[in-house]
C-alpha cells in the first residue's frame, strides 16, 4: 500500500474560511465513503510529522463521536470566542470521568462549534499510545505525547494546544470529590506557554464527572494489568461490557478569556515563582467556572 504524504504543521493561512455546508444526502455520503476508501486503498491521504490524520479524523473519527457530542451528552459550548481563530494557544482544562471522554468532546465542540473549525491538538499520557489500537487511533487524531517538547513545537506551529493538568489523578478520583480540582503539578504546561509566547486559555467542564461515577477502586487488579486506577461503578463491572455505555449527563464546556503571556518573554519560563503562580491563576480560574456552570445546569440528566 502506498505510503502517505507527510505535510507540514502550520496551515496556509491564505486559504479562505469556508462555513459548514447543510447536511449530505444519503446519495452524496455514499459517494463521499467510497472516496473515502478510494483514498485509504490508494494513500492520497496527509498526514503530519506526529501522525495526525485529518482525513480519517474528519470522515471516520469525528462522525464517530458527534451522535454523543449532540445526542447522548447535549454538549453546550460557551465563550468560543476567547479561542483564537487561528495562531498558536493552550488549552488547560480539567479531567474528569474515568474515561477521558472530556477531552474528545472538547475536540468535538472547537471543530464543529467554532467559526474557524479549530483543531485542538491533545497531549496525552505514556500509557494512552501503549494501549493497541487507542494508541494508534489517538495519534491518527491528532494527540502526541505530553511533553514540553511536543508542545512548544506544535504551538509555534500555530496550533491550538489542549492540556489537562491532573492527568490520572482527575480522571481517576472517587464520585464523592467530583468538581474539585486535583494537583495541577509542577506547572510544565505553563513553561511551554511562556517559552511560545502563546495564550493559556482556561476551560471547564461539567458533566464528565457523572459518566461513570467511580464508587470504588480495583487497586490489586489495577497493579496486575499495568493500570493507574481500576474503576468500579454502579454499572462496571456488574453489567459487563453494558457497564461501559456511559450515562447521558448534561454537558456544559466553558471557555474562558485567555490569559496572556507574551509580555513575559521566555526567559520567564526559568522563573519558578512565577510559573507557580501563574499555574495557580489558571486552577483557580477553571476552579470558579466549575462552580457557575453548575449554578447553570437545571439537573444532572436534564
């Protein structure tokens, strides 16, 4: 099979944005699948250095996960526009929901919700790429690996840059500390923005948490499969594989203004008073908006 074209990070700025056009017919996604296949079985097909597909992405991905972004969770997003419409930016949000669903629904609404479709470019922990097929999937999507690296060269490429700080430890804690933010660490998304010069753009969200409501945790089992955390739930794993369809919770994404950084220059990075407080800021930040969305939200399900 022919191999795909590699094409560089930053996109031609020249090209018009187009608006999404009314939904095909069944005759124009029938056509549109078998170039779709034409495509993958010929490899006229890009992708980037890091492994990000668009085309699978666009017609196979985010299909995929747009009847739970629009159907099952209701998705509303809020202050799109404090997200650029284009140039390099980070996005820091919080983790929740066992699963991290929160970040696919995320990339689901600045794609589909945002006048300039935006792509958000996720980081992701080791174990995401170690785990077959995910790992695979994730990277054709567009996720690399969380490290400064990474994501100093994907910001000054211009990209949108997601980020959740708590890693494991807010995906993977108990139902009873849902909406309350774990340890942020040591600030390494922060450096990143200063060294880029890119805005950090806080975002929160609600209704991860009730997904999978995590009564308790498999420690012994999860030490045996090389896992941070085993959930138990009130559906997993009591109901099998029917344990794993998560529960339609109200979903609220906010997005809130950006906080710059430009001004700091890079040598600021080196400043270890200043990352710390300007991590604070954005914890505290995403931490209030946590609190007014769910003043907003009428009920959990509604």
């Amino acid at each position: 099979m022919p191999e795909a074209r590699v094409i560089p990070l930053r996109p031609d700025d020249d090209d018009p944005y187009v608006p999404p056009a009314a939904p095909p017919g069944w005759e124009e996604q029938l056509a549109g699948g078998l170039e779709f296949l034409r495509r993958r079985l010929t490899g006229e097909y890009e992708t980037d250095e890091f492994g990000f597909d668009p085309d699978l992405t666009d017609h196979v991905l985010l299909p995929v996960l747009r009847p739970f972004f629009s159907t099952w969770f209701r998705v509303e997003s809020q202050g799109l526009e404090n997200v650029p419409a284009d140039g390099g930016a980070l996005l820091v949000a919080n983790h929740s929901g066992t699963l991290p669903v929160d970040a696919l629904m995320t990339t689901v609404a600045l794609h589909d919700d945002h006048p300039a479709r935006r792509r958000l470019r996720l980081l992701g922990a080791d174990l995401v790429f170690e785990l077959p097929f995910i790992g695979t999937m994730s990277r054709k999507m567009g996720t690399t690996l969380a490290c400064n690296e990474d994501a100093e060269r994907l910001l000054t490429a211009g990209e949108l840059v997601g980020v959740f700080p708590e890693g494991f430890k807010g995906i993977g804690k108990p139902f009873r500390e849902r909406y309350t933010l774990q340890r942020f660490g040591r600030g390494g998304f922060v450096t990143a923005a200063l060294r880029t010069g890119v805005p950090i753009i806080p975002c929160a969200i609600v209704g991860a948490e009730e997904i999978y409501p995590m009564i308790g945790n498999a420690r012994t089992a999860a030490r045996l499969l090389g896992l941070p955390y085993l959930p138990i739930t009130p559906t997993f794993p009591l109901l099998g594989p029917l344990g794993l369809v998560p529960l339609p919770s109200k979903w609220l994404i906010a997005f809130g203004e950006p906080i710059e950084t430009a001004s700091y220059g890079p040598a600021a990075a080196e400043d270890p008073m200043l990352v710390f407080n300007l991590t604070d800021q954005v914890r505290e930040t995403i931490q209030h908006s946590l609190y007014q969305l769910l003043l907003q939200r009428k009920s959990v399900f509604g």
